[in-house]
C-alpha cells in the first residue's frame, strides 16, 4: 500500500465516481429496510412499502413505529453518513475532513464514499466515544 498517498483535493470526475457509488450503495440499503418491513408488516402494506426512499417517507406511510425503529437500526448511522456527505458535495466541500480540514485520501472514499472524517480523526473519535461511553 502506498502510504505516501497526498491529501488533495478531489477533481470533477472524482467526485462523480463517488457520487454514483454512494447513491448505489445508499439504494442498497433502502431496499434492505424496504425487505425488513415487508416481511414484518405484511404483504397487505407492500405498496406502501415501495414508495419508501428516504426517512421522510417513512413519517408519511404512518407504519407501526417500533417496527420502523427495527428495520433501520443497524443501517441508521451509514444512511446519516451519506446523507451528510451528499449534502458536503451540493455545497462543493465533499472530500474534506469534517474533524481537522485537511483532504481525506480518494482512496479512503472509494472503500468509503460516506465517509466524512479522515482516517486518524475517524479514529480519535471512535477512542473518545468509547471513553465517554464508559
Ligand atoms: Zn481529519
């Protein structure tokens, strides 16, 4: 591995390739919850089910909370994650570290297009969070 990749700023194409990535891999994840919930709800709700893409609808279907609650669970934070990262790439700052500033490494964002925090802030946070979970 190549450790003296450079930090830099992302080109056009990039972030395309990036963007692509993360909205497949955010439809992959909603067709996850949207399996999760038919098979707890019931056929009967499956139309509804359908028209399920982002958390917003699932406030309007009106499903039963708790179930809800169940079937994003595991998939919550990474859907936060893109969210956020979306949101970063319509402002044009995409691509930089949310935690110290400085560019996170494309070859971080390919194995982790939601990712919003480099690497060595990724895992300061995750030792803080443990350390005040304790
Ligand atoms: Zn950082």
């Amino acid at each position: 591995m190549d450790m003296t990749e450079e930090r830099r700023q992302l080109t056009v194409e990039e972030i395309h390739e990036l963007r692509e990535k993360l909205l497949k891999r955010r439809e992959e994840l909603w067709e996850e919850v949207r399996e999760t919930l038919t098979s707890r709800l019931g056929p009967e709700y499956r139309d509804v089910i359908q028209t399920v893409r982002e958390e917003e609808d699932l406030a309007q279907a009106d499903l039963q909370e708790d179930i809800v609650i169940e079937a994003l669970k595991s998939r919550k934070a990474e859907l936060e994650d893109m969210a956020k990262a979306l949101w970063l790439m319509d402002r044009g700052e995409y691509g930089k570290c949310q935690g110290c500033g400085r560019w996170i490494r494309f070859k971080r964002l390919q194995a982790r297009p939601s990712a919003i925090y480099c690497l060595n802030c990724e895992e300061k946070r995750e030792r803080e969070g443990r350390a005040a979970a304790e």
